[in-house]
C-alpha cells in the first residue's frame, strides 16, 4: 500500500465526470499522446494531454465518458496547456480510462 492519507486529504481531490468532445494528435509529446477537449458542463471545457494512444483509436473517444481531476493548476506539456488530468487504471503499461456505468450529467462530481 502507497502512502496513507487522510479523509480531509481526499476531499481536495475534485474528480468530475466531462465528455471527450475532440482528440487531436500529439506530435510534440515525449511519449505518444492524444490531445483531448474535454465538456466539464458548467465547469467548462477543458484540455488534457493523455498517452491513451495504445488502447484508443480517436474515433472511439468522441463523445466518451471519462472521469477527471479538475482541480490541478495547468501543466505545461510541450508546446500544450494540459488543464485537469484524466484518469484510468493501468495494466501493464498501457491505461485504461476510467468511466461512468451510465451516461450522467456533465460536471457530476464523483465521491
């Protein structure tokens, strides 16, 4: 097990649920990656930079359901502003993103 945290400590995380509205390649990115315009509903529209590439056809991610944390500051990743960071699970190397069983409302907060 990772380091322990706290309850309050979880609280600071807000995951939400945004639809992948467009993926763009990512030919500056170190390791290959995808460009995601993400819809957070009344939180906006976000971008995010994710190395889905493996196990994701960009077709495949339009109008998909994804969980994000929405509450990071900006990162810098090459020549892209990366604003929330999307959230899968990983095996063996490759990553698996996260989703809501059924559709639900854009910027729903996951707990």
């Amino acid at each position: 097990m990772e380091k322990i945290i706290t309850f309050e400590d979880f609280t600071k995380v807000d995951l939400r649920i945004g639809t992948i509205t467009a993926v763009n390649d990512f030919p500056n990115a170190h390791r290959p990656a995808y460009q995601l315009v993400i819809d957070f509903g009344d939180l906006g529209i976000k971008k995010s930079s994710a190395q889905i590439t493996t196990q994701y056809k960009k077709e495949e991610l339009v109008n998909r359901q994804i969980v994000a944390v929405v509450n990071f500051p900006k990162k810098q990743i090459a020549n892209f502003m990366s604003a929330c960071l999307v959230v899968g699970a990983v095996k063996a190397n490759d990553v698996f993103l996260l989703h809501p069983e059924t559709k639900v409302k854009n910027g729903s907060q996951v707990s």
